[in-house]
C-alpha cells in the first residue's frame, strides 16, 4: 500500500524536503571535491612534466655555455647563468604564490546554497 503525497503529516513532509535538501548539498560537495581534486591533479602533473623538461634543458645550456666560455670567461659565466636563475627562480616564485592567493576558495558554491538554505529557512519562520 502507498500513501500518497498529500497523506503525509506536515512534520514528514518537512523532514522529506530537509533531507532532500541535505542530499543535493552533499552531492554539491562531491562534485565540488572531485573537480578541484582533478583540477589539482592535473596542475601538479603538468608541472612536474614541464620541470623535468626545463631542468634538463637548463643542465645542456648551461654546459654549453661554459664550455663555450670555458677558456676566457668560465667563472663570470657560471656567475652570470647561477644569476640568471636565481632571478627566474624567484619570478616562478612570486607568480606561484599570486595565483595560490587568487585561486577560489574551497567549497565557495556549496557554502553559498546553504547560506541560502539559511536565508530561505529564516523568512520561512
């Protein structure tokens, strides 16, 4: 036997929609993790890829161009080049830590439905 909507005493009925509510808001979290867990996934892997590349790129310049200057200018190159890194190393420092400060934060649509849920909840009393 099925009871149909309209048979449900009010307090079932509030209970119902709160914990459908509830469901939707922790479907949101789900999607919400998963997205910034392969967003995270992916910056990491991407960058790990693009180090390992410039780092091995960075080690066959570098011996070329010492080996370039090798018999007139090897220290003033190797100071000129360990320079040049440091410089580069703080730039991709300073970007890195900008786009960390801007990156959004964590939950931001979820915790907006319930602030709206809280709203709804409040003129609703």
């Amino acid at each position: 036997m099925t009871h149909t909507h309209s048979s449900d005493s009010p307090f079932k009925r509030i209970l119902k929609s709160i914990c459908a509510l509830a469901q939707t808001r922790v479907e949101l979290v789900s999607i919400e993790l998963t997205e910034e867990k392969n967003r995270m996934f992916s910056a990491f892997f991407g960058g790990l890829i693009a180090l390992l590349f410039g780092v091995m790129a960075l080690i066959t310049l570098t011996a070329l161009a010492v080996l370039v200057c090798w018999e007139t200018y090897r220290w003033q190159a190797l100071a000129g080049l360990g320079f040049l890194y440091l410089a580069i190393a703080i730039i991709c420092a300073l970007r890195t830590s900008a786009q960390l400060r801007k990156a959004p934060f964590l939950l931001e649509a979820t915790l907006a439905e319930f602030k709206k849920d809280r709203e709804a909840f409040k003129k609703a009393s």
